[in-house]
C-alpha cells in the first residue's frame, strides 16, 4: 500500500496535468480547498463537492479524482 500512496505536491501535480492550462489556476484553487478542511469528514465531502464540480467541464479529472479514492481506501 505504502508504494501506491502519494504526497500532496505530486498528486496535485498529476491532477492538474488532465486540466487545461488555462484552467489550471483555477482548478488548483478548488483542490486545494480538500486540504484545508478540518477534519478527514470534512475532507472527504469537500473531495466529493469538488469532484463532482469538476467532472462536469472536465471528465478526465473527474476520472483521475475516483481512481485516486479508490487506490487511497484499498
């Protein structure tokens, strides 16, 4: 498991790379706002409030955010 985890600075990098450049700012903003939050509960709705956001302009995001879930609770 400890091989399939990530550190934030390289998930949000991978993340991004399915933005379009010109949203990239933008899209950075919203993701980093599931770091803030307070509490893993916190996150995990803010994970799901910005994912769902995402997903309908971006799929491909939308996509990579499931697979990142899925491998983080495996």
């Amino acid at each position: 498991m400890a091989n399939q985890q990530r550190c934030r600075v390289h998930w949000m990098r991978n993340a991004l790379a399915h933005a379009p450049a010109r949203q990239r700012t933008a899209v950075a903003a919203m993701l980093k706002t599931i770091f803030a939050q307070e509490s893993k509960a916190e996150a995990q709705a803010q994970w799901d409030t910005v994912a769902d956001a995402l997903r309908e302009k971006q799929d491909k995001l939308g996509t990579f955010m499931d697979a990142s879930r899925i491998r983080h609770r495996a």
